[in-house]
C-alpha cells in the first residue's frame, strides 16, 4: 500500500516537472544565444490552446502537439523580428509577448471552455514497468515525458559536445567577437530563439493534450515564468533545469497530496500552494550561490541588442 | 599559381582607391597600398586615422564603398573573415576575438573551417606553438590567461592557417618589453617562411626596428610611403601628425612637500571572481611629484584604482590615506572633498555620462567649487566652467551642450583631464591618461601633467605605456599579480629593469608568469 503511494507520487511528480523541463531547455538554448525571451508565458500559452484545438478538431495528438510546437514557434518569431531586426528592447517586449499570448489564447479558446479530450494511453516498456516503485513513473509514461528526456540528453550533447553548440555559446559570451570572426550573429540568435518559442508551444500544448486534456483560461498558470527562473537560477546548466524542474514538480504533487489528504493541518491552502514556487526559487538560489559557476555559464551578453557593423 | 614564382618581388596583396565612408565620417578614403611576399609592412598612423578600418576591409569584416582589391595578381571581393581565411589571411584583433568562458582549444577551433577533432587540434596547437615559441596549454580556460598568453592563442589560431598574410592589430599594447622582443623574434621567422605581414601600430620604435616598409595614414588618406630604417622616428611623426611633435619639458624635481597620498599594508579581495587581489601595497605620494605605476594590464591596476577612487572600499581605513586623513572607508565625494581628483580608465560610464552634455559632466565632480547656491545649480556657473575646459584643453566639440558621447575618445579624455586639473586637486590619481589619445594631443596632457605637479599636486599615474611614464614620472614602481614594488627614482632605473618587474620579480620570492613561460 505505502510503495504504492509513493509511486504514485514519483509518477505524479515526473509528470509535472515534464513541461517545465521542456519549456526551459528552450528557453536555455535562446538565452545562451543571448536573447532573453520573457514571452514563455504567452508561448505557452498559445501553444496549448493550438494544441488543444488541432487535436479537438482533428482528432490527432500529434497533429495537436505539431501545432502547438508551431504556434510558440511563430509567436517567438515574431519576438525575434522586433529586438533581433527592429532591435527592440529584449524585456519590453517578452513581456509584451506573455501579456498578448495569454489574451489571444483566451480569446481563440473562447469556443473551446466546455470541450474534453479523451485521455491518451500511456507508453508501458515491456518488463521494466513491472518493476515495484520505480517501474511505472519511469516506463509507463506518456510519450512527451519521454521526449523531455530525449530532449535533455540532446541538449547536452549539442551544447558541449557539438560544434553549433560551441558557435552558439561563442555568440552568447561575444557577439561582437563572434562576427569579427565570421559567425552569422543574428541568423544563430534567430535560430535559438524560434528552437526556444518551439519548445515553449510544445509545453503549453502537453499541458492541454496530455495532463489535464482540455482547455481552460489561464491553465498555464505561471509556468512559463517558472521555467526563465530556473533557467536562470539554475545557472544555464541542463542538468540543474532537469533538477528544478522536478523539484517544482514534486513538491506541487505533495503540497496537493496534503491538501487532498484531510490532514488536521492549520496552514492556508494558498500558502501550500505557493510552496512549490518558494521552494525551487530557495533550493536553485542556494546551489547557485558559487559565482564562479554563474560566471562561467551565463551568458555575458544576455538581453542586449547587437547590431553588426556593415 | 605561377605568379608565386617572381619570388620577392610578387605582389600577394594590392588595394587600389579603398573608400569606406561612415555616416558622420570618412574613415578611409582613396586608399592604396601593395604588400610582397614575405614582406612586413607597417601601416602607422594615429588613434582614428583609420587603421583598423583598412584592415578590417581586408579581412571581410567589413566592406568597401569603393575600390578595389587584388589577392595574388586577382581581383577579390572578400565576403566574410571565413572567404577571408579560405584565401590565406589572418588576423590578430587589437581587442582580442576570444571567448572567455571557453579553453583555447575551443577558442581555436571556433575560428577554424569545418569540424575539427579537438583532440588532435590540442596537439597541433602544442606543435606549432613550440616552432614559433609561443607556448600556450590547450586545455586552459580563456579568462584564466594573461593578456600576453591570450595574444598568443590568437596568434596560433591564425598560424594554424598557414596564413599567407598575417594581420597585426596593435599587437605590442598589452606586452612587456621583453615579450615584444619574442613577439618580434616569431613575426620575423614568419617572414623569412614567406608569410607576409601588415603590422598596424602608432608605436614609431617598434616600427623601425621591425618593419621594412611603411605606409602612413592620417585622416583617413594616405600620406606617404617610407622606408622605416632610413627614417627617424620624429620624421614619421611628422609624416603622420603632420606638424612637428611637441616635446614636453620635464623640469628639474620641484622640492617635495608633505606626503598627499600614503598606501598602508593595503589589501582586498577582489569582488570579481576572476579579478587580482591586492596584497600588502606600500606607496606614498608626496606633494610635487609624479610617481608612475607601470604593469601589464589585469595585473590589479584596476582593483587599485578602484579601492583609490572609493568605488570599492576597503575594511581597514587607516590603509589608505589622502591628504593625511585616513580615506579607506570614505565615499568617493568624501574623498573629492578632501582633495582628490581622479580620472578613471573608462571614460564613458566612469569618467563621464555619455548621454548627459558636457556642462553636466562638468557639474559632476565640479559641484564642490562653488556650483551650487543653496543646493540649486547655477547653470551659468558651469557652463562657464565646461567652456574653460574646452578651451583650455583644445576640446573639438559641438559645444558645452553636446552630450558626452557625441565626443571622439581623444577629446573626452582631454574634457575630462581638463575638468579634474582645472579643480587643482591636491592629489591627482590619472589611469591611461593618453590612452587613445592621438600623438600631439598625448603630448598635450602631459605637459599638463608636469606643469600642475610644478604648482605641486602630487600625481599618481597608472599607465600600460612605458615609454609615458619614463617621460613624465619621478619616480616608479611596478604592480605586478596584487602586489606593488619599490618605487625607484628614474635616473636608478630603465626600461630593461622595469620590464623584468613587470613579470613579479623584484624579489625572489614573487611569480614569475610572463618571462618564465618564455624562456
């Protein structure tokens, strides 16, 4: 009874950290590149109600998740025309992204409010699901999850093992270095942050298809905001993100356990609520405090406009 | 190619009628130039003759308005640094192209074609690092390296090229004497390979003793072609200020007064992670001298500037004092009100707000001299200050009105010198005072100099150029990694001593970087 629970909770939590995983890992990419995108939130947030509707009207999850990973994309695109080409102001206009994707999410999912999607099946590898705890969190899991982990290993290959990764991280640190160089400054930039608004649709469209499948405003709920702090407090660093993630992930399925449980507890739900937040922001703050590490990994030119000279 | 085959004589680089025209200024204008095989050319000229601009034209980063370009006997349009590269040109950036939060190997590789195999580029690296004496460790991480290593990392990504021209941008700037002379050593093995080099710089010396041809740039045209060893130095002066070079008058020693400025056992922990320490400085300033400190750069001269100028505090108060009153924990207006001017290497962010008019500038360290009228500004007042400023100091300007950054590097430093000499400071603390600075104006400022410590100030310079503070100084001393030496009088010391030191060895126990990897 009790190993059940806790692979309930083990489940539970991989489930939750999987958006964020995926959702930071692009934004990752981009800021490495240089460019912060504060528009997480409103990528998110149309690719969930892309995703929702593709798949709705199509009856195709992965037509869904295409669409969603193709409306962060555009969203993140049209970003990136503004502070790349207009050389707009990079914070001005993230948060402009977030405020305008929220809305128009709400706007397009208006028809959408009272709609369900069937729940889909999830993916048993044979044997190792069978497994007592750890068998079903890990190999019994949606196909996303598995594709966030795909994703991490993918990640960290191309960042430290490949050479576009080290171009990318060249043009992050200098850009002005890298274009004396002969590096297409702004066509890397270009490319990191669509990869990251692409990421940042698939996230929002695993939360409308696969978590809780259907569309309500707002679902989104602070994740895309959650993900650039972890992102950032976890100084850059894939396996920091993947760790964040989960720890958000694991204390939000706790903090609800309680709150289901009947517990005799005196404490507000609003501050159980609140708790996952408070905790990935304290456990990354704290394992990041080397400034060393931070220096090493963040990039130097994160959020500032470069214009090459002709 | 069989126009290889003339040998010396081949021409492997020409630029005829090379025009680059910038909004608000002509930076290259008719410009031709030959360069053979195996020849190393200077181009000389002063800050903003436009140098840099020919040279990155030549390079792909940028591209001509007009004219042409022959690679080899052909007509090119260099599209890019990489087209560049693929034709057999290199290029060592003034301000290095390196990444510092990569290792050299990554460092290298990224200025390589194609997909290299870090493992044997490391090797490679080692190898043709030992043929040309420049040894650097693969495996190092960039921000780790002193300037001088980094210069050699750039040099070997080049060399792992097999350039057929090679691109010196100011290269000697960040070096000690003696590893300029091993600078030297490689550039003239490369040319005598067939290797050709265009060796910018405004350093008149160097170019004589390195250099069989000279090309002079000034405003942007080319004013002469010279053969450095049949000329004199002050000849190519000339040639590239177009007057004669103003000589400053170094009086006899003034009689010394009080001490203004005593250093006591100062030390602190630098705030950047990756920043130098300072450890243990002893140093006092006294009234009617100028005492120079040289050092290569990164070696604490901006840590000490900064615990100086108050920016950062130190935790013992009684290890820095100004004019007698122990400073260490004073603000930086604290320390203004007792008597010291400070002008800071940076000029736009520290020296002066770029985006505030000169006159506000002026109001910012100027306020105690009777600017302001129970705490209102009297605009009359400092417009009349900033106008004596730029008269005084020759500052080509708009007008007082105009924003700082409207200003060439060369007049802001000389706005922002005049600025703290015309306040008389008791104590002046000067970074680079003529860093940027074109010839005739360098010698301007230190004329200044000389002239306020004869009204006795005492004047503590921190300059990267040896040849100034031998100019100018009483007396000197060398920050090297944190720590500070004796100061000595000029006449017991010269360059060769002070070049040594530059490296921590004035005693036994110091490090020795530079000279030790050299040898």
């Amino acid at each position: 009874m009790e190993s059940s629970i806790l692979s309930s909770i083990l489940f539970a939590t991989i489930v939750a950290g999987t958006p964020l995983i995926i959702v930071a890992l692009g934004q990752l990419i981009a800021e490495k590149s240089g460019v912060l995108n504060l528009g997480a939130e409103g990528m998110m947030s149309m690719g969930a109600i892309a995703g929702f509707a593709i798949s709705f009207e199509t009856g195709s999850v992965w037509l869904g998740v295409l669409g969603g990973m193709a409306a962060g994309a555009l969203m993140s695109y049209l970003f990136a025309v503004v502070v790349l080409t207009l050389m707009g102001n990079q914070v001005a206009t993230g948060l402009a992204l977030s405020i305008l994707g929220v809305g128009l999410s709400a706007f397009i999912g208006k028809p959408y409010e009272s709609e369900i999607l069937p729940t889909i099946e999830a993916i048993r590898i044979p044997l190792l699901a069978d497994i007592p705890i750890i068998g079903e969190p890990l190999f019994a899991q949606q196909s996303l999850v598995y594709f966030s982990w795909a994703l991490f290993g993918a990640i960290v290959w191309f960042l430290y093992r490949s050479r576009p990764g080290l171009v990318l991280r060249a043009v992050g640190e200098s850009p002005s270095s890298a274009h004396s160089i002969g590096y297409p400054v702004i066509r890397i930039r270009y490319m990191a942050t669509i990869f990251g608004g692409a990421m940042a649709g698939i996230g929002g469209a695993f939360l409308s298809v696969f978590y809780t499948p259907l569309w309500v405003e707002g679902m989104v709920a602070g994740r895309g905001w959650i993900a650039i702090a972890l992102v950032v407090f976890a100084t850059w660093r894939p396996f920091r993100v993947m760790v964040g993630a989960y720890l958000f992930g694991g204390v939000m399925v706790a903090q609800l356990f309680v709150q289901g449980s009947g517990l005799e507890i005196n404490i507000p739900s609003q501050f159980l609520s609140s708790l996952p937040y408070l905790a990935t922001i304290i456990v990354l703050v704290i394992i990041s405090r080397d400034q060393n590490t931070v220096r090493l990994n963040a990039p130097v030119s994160l959020g500032q406009p470069y214009r090459p000279d002709a | 190619m069989t126009s290889e085959s003339g040998g010396s004589e081949a021409l492997r680089l020409e630029l005829q009628g090379i025009t680059k025209i910038y909004p608000s200024v002509i930076a290259n204008e008719d410009v031709s130039l030959s360069v053979k095989k195996g020849e190393i050319h200077a181009v000389l000229g002063e800050n903003g003759a436009g140098k840099s601009t020919l040279m990155k034209m030549i390079y792909g980063v940028t591209k001509p308005d007009a004219g042409e370009m022959k690679w080899e006997g052909q007509v090119v349009h260099v599209e890019n640094p990489a087209h560049a590269r693929s034709l057999g040109i290199g290029m060592v950036f003034q301000h290095f192209s390196l990444f510092e939060t990569l290792n050299v190997v990554e460092n290298v590789a990224l200025g390589l074609p194609g997909n290299p195999d870090l493992n044997q580029l490391a090797e490679q690296i080692i190898e043709v690092s030992n043929r040309y004496g420049l040894p650097v460790d693969p495996q190092r991480l960039v921000h780790a390296l002193s300037v001088g290593e980094r210069q050699r990392v750039e040099i070997v990504r080049c060399l792992l090229q097999n350039p057929k021209l090679l691109i010196m941008d100011e290269p000697t700037s960040v070096l000690t004497p003696q590893a300029v002379r091993k600078l030297f050593d490689t550039l003239r093995q490369l040319a005598e390979e067939g290797c050709s080099i265009l060796y910018i710089s405004h350093k008149l010396d160097e170019i004589q003793e390195l250099c069989h041809v000279a090309t002079v740039l000034r405003d942007g045209k080319v004013t002469g072609d010279c053969i450095p060893s049949e000329e004199t130095p002050r000849s190519m002066a000339s040639l590239m200020i177009g007057k004669e070079l103003p000589v400053p008058e170094h009086n006899a020693p003034v009689e010394l007064g009080e001490a203004r400025l005593q250093l006591n056992r100062l030390s602190r922990k630098s705030d950047d992670p990756f920043g130098t320490n300072l450890r243990d400085i002893e140093l006092e300033v006294r009234s009617g001298e100028i005492l120079g400190i040289a050092g290569v750069s990164g070696n604490g001269q901006q840590e000490l500037l900064y615990a100086l100028s108050g920016e950062e505090l130190v935790d013992d108060a009684d290890s820095i004092v100004i004019c007698g009153k122990a400073s260490g924990r004073d603000n930086p207006d604290r320390r203004r009100v007792g008597g010291l001017g400070f002008v800071p290497e940076e000029r736009l962010g520290r020296g002066a707000v770029p985006r505030m008019s000169l006159t506000e500038n002026a109001l910012l360290t100027a306020h105690h001299a009777g600017m302001l009228k129970n705490g209102m500004i009297q605009f009359d007042k400092i417009a009349e200050f900033a106008r004596k400023c730029i008269d005084g100091f020759n500052v080509k300007c708009g007008g007082e009105e105009h924003a700082a950054n409207s200003l060439s590097g060369g007049n802001l430093q000389k706005f922002i010198m005049g600025r703290e000499i015309l306040l008389t400071p008791k104590m002046l603390v000067v970074a680079q005072p003529t860093w940027g600075v074109d010839v005739g104006a360098a010698a301007f400022i230190r004329q200044e100099l000389i002239d306020l410590r004869n009204e006795g100030t005492a004047i503590l310079v921190i300059s990267e150029e040896l040849e100034e503070l031998f100019e100018i100084s009483d007396r000197i001393a060398v920050i090297a990694n944190g720590r500070m030496s004796p100061a000595k009088n000029l006449a017991d010391t010269n360059i060769d001593e002070i070049g040594v030191w530059m490296s921590g060895m004035w005693d036994q126990a110091a490090p020795a970087e530079e000279v030790q990897t050299n040898a």
